[in-house]
C-alpha cells in the first residue's frame, strides 16, 4: 500500500490554475520531496493532501483514506508543519504541546509521557515552560515539528521547514528530519525550493514547476538526465572565449553571465586541456576554471529553461494574482 | 465536550496572561462612572431611583464593560488567523462548531470576570444590591451579553481578512450599540423614534436585565428581557458559527 496516491490533482483559483492535474505515488517511509520556485504550486498541493483545500477535480489519498470522503481520518494519519509559524506564542512550549494533544484527544497519561518524549528529540525539554515568544527561529520549528508528532501520525508534511533560518540552525533541522525517518520510519513528504535541502533529505523528488510535475526521480536519476558535466571558466575576456570554444566539437550549450561563461558537456575532464591549450595558444586570460556535475539546479535549468532564482519574481507575481482572485 | 474545554482553557490562560488588557479595558468603564456617576449624580434627578443617577448607570456600564470584552474576544480570532494559530485547530480532526463554541465560552468567561471586576468595585461606589437571587439573575444576564456578543465578534471576523476594518467596527457598530442601549438614560420619556431604536438594540435587554438583578427595578420587564437576548444569543451563535464553517486559509 502507498502512503500517498495522487491522481490527476487540480485546483483552481478564478482561472488561474495553481495545480494542475499532479499524479504521483509514494511509498511507506520515503521521504519525498516536491521542489519548485515560490508559486509553482506546492503548497496549494500540500493544502489539498491535507484537507484544508478541496480539490477542483482529481482524487487523493493519504494513508488509504480518501481526502474528499475520509476527512477526519486523514486529518489523524497526518502531521503538519504549516509554512508559517502556527505556534501560540502566548502560552508554553508544554502548553502548545498540550493543547494539541487535547485536540487529537489523546488520553491524559499519553499525553504527559509523549510530550516530554518529543521535547527531549528536539532538546527543548528544558525550557518547556517558557512562553513561546521567548524562543528563537530554530527552536520554534523544532517545536512545531515536535507537535505535529505527539499524535504519531503515519505521514508528516512538512512545509518549507527551514525558509528563514540560517545555515546551522538549517543543518541541525535536516539531522532530526533524516534521524525522524530513520527511527520512527515515518513518511514524510517536504516541500522546498532549496535544491541543498531536496538533495540531502529526499528519496525521491518532484520537480513542480506551473503548476505541474516537469520531472520525478531519485536525485542521482534527475541529474543523470541533464546528461552534461558544467565547465565555469572566469576570464576577463569572455567574449573572444565564448567565439572560440563554441566552434569546438561535443559542447552541447555556452552562455555567458556577468563575470564567467559556463559550458555544458559530456566528459567535462577530457575536454578541459582542450580548452586551456585553445585559450593559451590566442592569448586570451583564465581567471579560473572549474569542472562541477550537475546539480539539483542544473536540473531545474533543464527541464524548465530558466533558473529557479528566475522563476521566483514570476512566481510571486503570479501568487499576488492569485490572491487578487480569491477575494 | 473536551475540544470545547481546550479551546475555552487556552482562552482563560491568554486572559490571564495578558495583565495590560486586563486593566486596560477596565479604564474606560471606570473612567465613565467617576466621570458620568459623580459628574451628574446632583444634576440628574430620576424619579423612583433612590441610589441617584450613579446607581442607575451602574448596570449600564458593567454591560459596556462585557460587550466590549466579549467582542474583542470574539474579534481576537483575526489575530489568530495572522499569527497562524488558526490552521493548527482548523486541521485536526475536530468539527468547526466545536472550535467555534469553545471560542464563544472562552470569550464569554473573561467578559464575565471583567464585568464582575466592574461590579466589585460599584460596590465602593455605594451599590446596593437587592438581593442574592437579585445577583444571580445579574449573572445570567451577563452571561447572555457574553455569549451572544463573543459569537457577533467572531461572526465579524470571519469575514475580516486583518485588523484594519477594526476601528469601523468599532465606532459605527459597538459604540452605537453601546449608546443606543439605555446604558446611560431612561427609555422611558425618549421621542418615540429613539425609543424605538432602543428596543431594536439587543444590548438594551441585557441592560434592563441587569437593572433589575440588581436594583430590583426597570423598564422593561425582566422575562421579556430573558426571552429577547436568549433569542438573540441563539441567533448570533447560529450566525457566528455559520460564518466559521466558512473560513477558508
């Protein structure tokens, strides 16, 4: 049995369709993760898998329970870390904690044993009785994650877990996400537009794009799919560069960006003394010069001919329209 | 039950927690009486009153002071949906209408406790309460004003996106409410179109109510005052939580 089955998942606002007809599977354990600029749609997917969105047409189901006609039981398989901070911020880390293991109506020694359980995995345990708005960034998050757990649901959603922290919060948070799904084998399925983060933490991944699923693999697969190491060269000449690598044979794309060129290729290793010699023998300067395989962003660039840094001032335009729209 | 208990919990502990709201929103009631109460206690002259002008209003305000609280409480919900906190009780599996109820009573206790507070202090200002069962049907009538008024604040918010329409609320549709309620003036000898006006006010009834409990007189009778606020607190708990359902995030 899948964890989740998506199929043919559309929504629609007005008419702007922010989702546009997803269909995916995902296993028991995986940690999947759906990847894509602000705006492309992951989020709305998140509200419809977890019931606080209706679909416009499609189905889905989540832990065996169909999202339209099985409300309350998705709504107890799931554990939710929302984008924005869902955290009273008036009352205590334990009262959070309890306030939500009353909702899922957990019996009052369970409770007691369970909270103090996952405050211990996220070391918060000693400062359960601080008022929230006492808290930094980071520990509001991993309280957030905490709680969404006190009610051991079979998926956890996490969105955006880490937009806003810096590096080393970052870091620690992927620990306890790959400890969470190592330990307890739960499923959890992330959305991200941090291609590090997708990278790192995810089975498998769903690069979403408009509203659509644009590629669907395992990291490893996605970039194999590129096909092409990447060669950065800095030169302060990078025109007279450009002219003459882009006649030599096996370069699949050259593009020139503000202080370097970059050129896509198989074998990057075998052609670079190439390039050097080519470049020496017509004077023209190297600054610098080297070989990457490619990653996540590569392969967004791939498959959707732009970058995702691009993508995100359209994105935010198109989500101001959509906002418009539901008023 | 118990999903009404935590919403009505985590209520009582933000109103307890927050010690400049509480004594914040005691000023104004208190302001009022000194000013209104000794102001024009020697001016005002009510015939039948014998605790004067600051007796008569007594009760007026201790309404102001719940319909202002309860409202806010209800209103507060808007806060919720900013800061978050909404979608984490929209998404467990808990119905809207337990949400929704647990948030009225919520609200509806802190008015109460606020209009006690005004209440204990009228006492210093020379109250005289009637009688014992007098006080308990001050209560209920305190309790209706707070329910039925938490329920209006939510019902607004539910179709407020922020806080910006706030104020709106509260000079063209609290205050009036306030004003028009016989809080401060006798209904009885007003032209008949402002009388009419008062008794459209659903504010007034409650007034009266407590009027009664607690100076053993009023103007309008005490069971149609009953009847008329517990008909409207069941129509604004329908509205309210009608208008809950429909929140979307």
């Amino acid at each position: 049995m899948f964890a989740i089955t998506v199929e043919n998942l559309t929504k629609e606002f007005g008419n702007f369709t922010a989702v546009n007809g997803l269909s995916f599977n995902i296993e028991q354990g995986e940690v999947f993760g759906l990847l894509g600029p602000n705006g492309a749609g992951k989020t709305t997917t998140m509200s419809m898998l977890s019931t606080m969105l209706k679909p416009s047409c499609g189905k889905a189901s989540v832990n065996g329970y169909d999202i339209l006609n099985n409300e309350d039981e998705v709504r107890r398989s799931i554990g939710i870390v929302f984008q924005d901070q869902s955290l009273d911020e008036e009352l205590t880390a334990y009262e959070n904690m309890d306030f939500h293991g009353r909702l899922y109506r957990l019996d009052k020694g369970i409770r007691k044993k369970r909270i103090i359980e996952l405050l211990e995995l996220v070391e918060l345990a000693d400062k359960k009785e601080n008022l929230v708005k006492t808290y930094s960034g980071g520990m509001r998050r991993r309280l957030e994650i905490a709680r969404g757990l006190l009610h051991e649901p079979k998926v956890l959603f996490l969105d955006e877990p880490t937009l806003g922290l810096d590096p080393q919060t970052r870091n620690h948070l992927w620990d306890y996400i790959e400890k969470l799904s190592r330990e307890k084998g739960i499923t959890i399925i992330l959305t991200t537009h941090y291609m590090e983060e997708a990278d790192k933490l995810c089975n498998r991944i769903a690069i979403i794009d408009k509203g659509s699923i644009i590629a669907l693999g395992t990291s490893d697969k996605l970039k194999k799919d590129v096909g092409v190491d990447i060669i950065k060269i800095v030169s302060s000449e990078k025109e007279k560069l450009w002219s003459a690598v882009s006649s030599m044979p096996g370069i699949k794309n050259i593009e020139i960006h503000d202080d370097s060129l970059t050129i896509g290729l198989k074998d990057a290793e075998k052609h670079v003394v190439k390039i050097i010699n080519m470049a020496y023998s017509r004077d023209i300067p190297i600054g610098s010069i080297s070989i990457h395989k490619p990653t996540l962003e590569d392969v967004f660039l791939h498959f959707t001919g732009r970058t995702i840094r691009e993508e995100e001032a359209s994105g935010k335009e198109q989500m101001r329209m959509m906002r418009r729209l539901r008023r | 039950m118990d999903i009404i208990y935590t919403i009505w919990l985590r209520n009582l502990k933000r109103y307890i927690r927050s010690k400049s709201r509480l004594l914040g929103s005691l000023g104004m009631p208190i302001f009022l009486m000194l000013v209104l109460g000794y102001g024009l206690n020697s001016v005002v002259v009510l015939p039948g009153m014998e605790q004067g002008y600051i007796g008569f209003i007594i009760p007026g305000i201790i309404s102001m002071s719940v319909l202002f609280t309860s409202v806010f409480a209800g209103i507060q919900i808007i806060w919720d949906k900013q800061f978050g906190f909404l979608k984490e009780t929209l998404v467990a599996p808990v119905s809207r209408l337990e949400i929704m109820l647990g948030q009225t009573f919520g609200g509806a206790t802190t008015a109460v406790i606020q209009g006690l507070i005004i209440f204990v202090l009228s006492l210093f200002m020379g109250l005289k309460v009637s009688s014992i069962p007098g006080f308990a049907i001050a209560i209920v009538f305190m309790i209706l004003i707070g329910i039925s008024f938490t329920a209006f604040g939510i019902a607004i918010a539910s179709r407020m996106d922020d806080m910006h329409g706030f104020q709106l609320i509260i000079n063209f549709v609290i205050f009036p409410i306030f004003g028009l309620s016989g809080a401060l003036f006798p209904i009885d000898d007003l032209p008949l179109w402002v009388r009419s006006l008062t008794l459209l006010d659903p504010l007034t009834y409650g007034v009266e109510g407590i009027r009664y409990g607690l100076l053993g007189t009023s103007q309008i009778d005490p069971l149609i005052c009953f009847m008329v606020l517990s008909g409207f607190t069941v129509v604004m708990v329908m509205i309210g939580s009608h208008l809950f359902r429909k929140i979307s995030i």
